[in-house]
C-alpha cells in the first residue's frame, strides 16, 4: 500500500486530542464506578468502536493507494524547428513595440503550446547558427528566446538559404528519432526581405521530402525606419533607410513547399492559428510503454467509518451499571 499523503502535524493533532479526551473521559468513568462500586466494562464497547472509526477516518485522510493495474502511455510528438530572422530590420517598430521583441513574445506561446514536441531555434542573417538544438526543456527554449537579439549574427543581408538548409540536415540525422516526413516542421520567421539566390533550390528539396514549411512575416506595408544603437539607419545617400514587409517572397515559399503564410502586423496577429494548424499535424509515435497504475481507494476507509459512525450514534452502552 502506499499513501498519497504522509502523516503530518494535523493529523498527529487530531489523535493526540482524541487520546487525550478520551483517557480523561475513562478516568472519570471508572472513579465514578469505583467509588459506587458498579461495573464498568461496557465503557470499552464504545472506546473500540470510536478508536475503529476514528482511526479509518485517519486513514482515509492519508489517501492509500494499493490495487495493481497496467496502463499503457503513448508518446507522441512533432520535431518542429524554428527560424528567426535576426537582420537589423527586425529592430524596426511598426509593431509594437519592435518586430523582433513581439516575435520573442510569440515565441515563448508557441514554446508553451508545443510542449509535447521537441522544438529547436536556428538564428540567422545572412548567415545561420543553431541557438537550441532540438529540446523537450521549455525552460531552457524560453531562456534563449529572452536573449535574442539582432547583433548575435553578421549583419550584411538577409539569406533564406543557410537556415532553411540547416534546419533540413538537421531533421534528417540520425539524432532524431521522427521518421516520418509529415511530422517534421520547418517555422520561417521574418520580415521576408530575402536576398538569398538558392532559396528555391532548397525549398525544392524540402518539398520533395515532405516537410512542412510554414512561414510567419512579421511588420507592415507601409514600413518604418530602422533604429540601430539609437540612431536611424541611413543609405548611401544619407538617407533614413525604411523596412517594409515583403510577404510576397514568404507567401511564395510557403506555397512552393505545401504549407502556409501567416502574418504578425499592427492589426492582425496569426499566431494562433499558426499554432492550430501545426496542431492538426499528426505526430508520430515514439515509443509506447506499461506503467503500473495505482488508485487512491480513500472511500473504502471513509465509508466503513461512517457506518460505524452511524451505529455509534444510533446505539447506546451503559457505561456505568447500577
């Protein structure tokens, strides 16, 4: 048997007061009978049966478990990597407050509805760096997203390419465990300014593999400056430099590749169903096991001790006969 509580400082309360009450209760019986001179047995037919239930209400509090049953548990889940572009346009504020800090909210969502599948975060720029490899720890996913930030990478363009290639060697090594292809995700974040010349060819091959692309553009059309060490970025000419989104290059990888776009702006947020659709992905298994499964039976205990509550407080015993 096993319990689902241990004895604590209430219940060591309860029967100390009860020994307590009760032993002053049979001294004071058995003086009285003693000085009439009267028998005093009966007094115990009631001490055992309040002792009894007394004792199975103590019981019933701890929570015993006993009882052996097989239950079998099946793991599920999805390796979904992440790609979060880390150019300077994502420092611009035509979302609030800036591109790159609304997308480590979104993030830290997505982390958190995941929670079953394995999630890892590739940063990149121009070129791409694996941040988190592929983890269950939604801890150590959420400690990373915080220190994201657009100076962790060489800022000379925006290449789709690098990130999209080491996402696909990275879902097909021998580390992971998913074998098959449609439970294998690929989640592209940017403001779609991509300079990149072989995105199709890995789009292609991404295609041809069956994972899933999504892509999720963050910003709006009509753009904002970009502010980098609080100064505004300026052109050539000494102009201010303005980013816009450009969801036509995000729309069309999402396209050639089977999945979807979605977008983050001043006044729509797709995130959610972003998240509803890779929830329709069906997962795939990785392992199935037997545990033993035992059931708090506390109502066994709590039942006999209200019957016999109940007959205690329906009969009556002569302590004390004259």
């Amino acid at each position: 048997m096993t319990w689902l509580y241990s004895l604590s400082g209430l219940e060591i309360t309860f029967i100390a007061l009860f020994v307590a009450f009760y032993l002053l209760y049979l001294i004071r019986v058995i003086s009285i009978a003693k000085k009439l001179s009267t028998p005093y047995g009966s007094v115990f037919i009631k001490l055992s049966i309040r002792s009894i239930y007394f004792a199975l209400f103590i019981v019933a509090l701890l929570g015993p478990s006993f009882g052996e049953s097989k239950r079998e548990v099946k793991s599920v889940g999805k390796d979904i990597f992440v790609l979060v572009d880390l150019s300077q346009s994502m420092n611009a504020n035509d979302v609030q407050p800036t591109r790159l800090e609304k997308v480590k909210f979104e993030l830290k969502n997505i982390v958190e509805a995941f929670n079953s599948d394995r999630i890892g975060i590739i940063i990149f720029s121009s070129e791409a760096f694996m941040q988190v490899p592929l983890t269950f720890d939604q801890n150590a996913l959420n400690l990373f997203i915080e220190t994201l930030y657009t100076n962790l990478v060489p800022n000379t363009g925006t290449d789709f390419t690098p990130p999209l290639q080491l996402a696909l060697n990275k879902l097909n090594s021998e580390e992971s465990p998913i074998t098959q292809q449609k439970s294998k995700v690929i989640i592209l974040i940017s403001d779609g300014e991509d300079f990149g010349e072989e995105t199709e060819e890995v789009a292609q091959e991404i295609e041809d593999q069956g994972i899933k692309l999504y892509t999720l553009g963050v910003g709006t059309e009509r753009g904002s400056k970009i502010r980098v060490n609080g100064v505004y970025k300026k052109n050539r000419e000494g102009n201010d430099v303005v980013t816009k989104l450009d969801s036509r290059t995000l729309k069309k990888l999402a396209s050639e590749t089977g999945g979807k776009y979605f977008e983050i702006n001043e006044t729509n947020n797709d995130v959610s169903r972003l998240i509803n659709t890779i929830n329709n992905i069906e997962g795939e298994l990785r392992d199935t096991r037997q545990i033993d499964v035992s059931a708090n039976r506390y109502y066994y205990f709590l039942g006999i001790a209200l019957l016999l509550l109940v007959i205690d407080l329906l009969t009556s015993v002569k302590t004390i006969k004259i």
